[in-house]
C-alpha cells in the first residue's frame, strides 16, 4: 500500500484506506535570551556568583562561580597566572607534584545549560553533575509533555539536577530541585583543568 510521503495511511475498514496529513509541530521556542535566561535560573536556585557563559568539554553551559580571594591573592603573590593548557594542568594531580601546585582559586557554585529540549540540556550538564550542582533551564512547554515525565525527570533525579522552566514571559520557576546528598567525585585532572578555565574568566570578567 502506497502513501504520499509527507502522510499517513489509516486503515478505515469496511471503507476503504485513506490518508491523512501528518502534524507538524511548531518548534519549541525560549521566552527570551539564553543570557537573559541563565541569570534568572541562578538566582532562582540561589547560586550566587558571576554568571560566566562559556564551552567546556565541548560543551555550552553557564557556569555559576566565584573567586576564592585568599587562593586569588596567593596565585598574585606567587606570581601565577590562570593556566589552562589541559596538559599541564593535568600534572598538578599527581602524587609528587600536588603539595606545589597552585591552589584553586576559582569556587563552582554551579553548571546549568539552557535549551528547548530536556534531551540537550542534560547532554550539557551531566559531565559537571558528578563533580557539584547542576541544572537545565526548559521552556515551561517542554516539561508539559509525557517524555518528560517519564524519561527526563526520573534522569535529572539520578544525577541530581535541578530543572529550572521559564514561561511565555520568561518567568522562571524550579520545577526540579536538586539533590545535594548525592555521592560527588574528588578532584582529578578534568575538574581542576575545568576550576583554571574557570578562574581564568572569573579574573576577566573582574579586570573588566
């Protein structure tokens, strides 16, 4: 039985086959921008620092930090500047190096990613989830759906996450909170890299 692409064919029974369009649903769209956005969630979740947009691990988020003013002053007294060339970093967590290294000087309040679809904002936040707090902001359509109620929420209560929703008027709500009791990693190579690149804006967006 053929159908004209773009339709559906319905078994009608007694009557015969017909075909019917297929719906096309119109794009979910944010209320506003995704700076806009971000700043809101933040302050919704009660993450106070700098607001930092930003692509680590190849990945867009927003990053919720501040600086650690003793480790700050320190670095500027030793004369070491943010570094964040991965490789060399990554030497500041073994064994005979960790007692010299510098001492992190940015606190990562925490991550969130700001997206139409539950699917993409936990793709960008879950790497940081197991390191501290972590949220995704959604269009207040998007979480009005059967897929996210029985894939995405039980997902963000896994790894902790706080969903944030934003409505037509770029009102923002929680409609997740996140679970802090969870089991966070320790500090290795890939969360120290990410606290330089981190401080490296923080000292930036303070310069600036």
């Amino acid at each position: 039985m053929a159908t004209t692409p773009g339709q559906t064919a319905v078994n009608g029974g007694t009557k015969g086959t017909h075909s019917l369009a297929s719906r096309v649903l119109p794009p979910v769209e944010l209320p506003a921008g995704v700076d806009e956005l971000a700043v809101e969630a933040a302050a919704q979740l009660g993450w106070d620092g700098s607001v930092l947009p930003m692509t680590v691990l190849g990945r867009r988020v927003f990053v919720v930090a501040r600086l650690r003013m003793e480790a700050h002053a320190e670095r500027i007294a030793m004369g070491v500047e943010p570094v964040t060339d991965r490789a060399t970093v990554s030497t500041w967590t073994w064994p005979e190096l960790a007692n010299s290294a510098p001492p992190a000087a940015a606190e990562i309040v925490g991550v969130l990613a700001v997206a139409r679809h539950w699917r993409t904002g936990m793709a960008a936040t879950v790497p940081f989830a197991r390191y501290g707090e972590a949220a995704m902001v959604l269009p207040s359509s998007a979480v009005l759906t059967q897929d996210y109620v029985n894939n995405c929420l039980p997902r963000a209560r896994t790894y902790g996450m706080a969903v944030v929703t934003a409505d037509e008027d770029a009102v923002v709500d929680l409609d997740l909170s996140g679970r802090t009791e969870r089991l966070l990693l320790d500090e290795d190579a890939v969360s120290r890299w990410v606290n330089e690149l981190v401080y490296d804006q923080l000292v930036v967006a303070t310069e600036g």
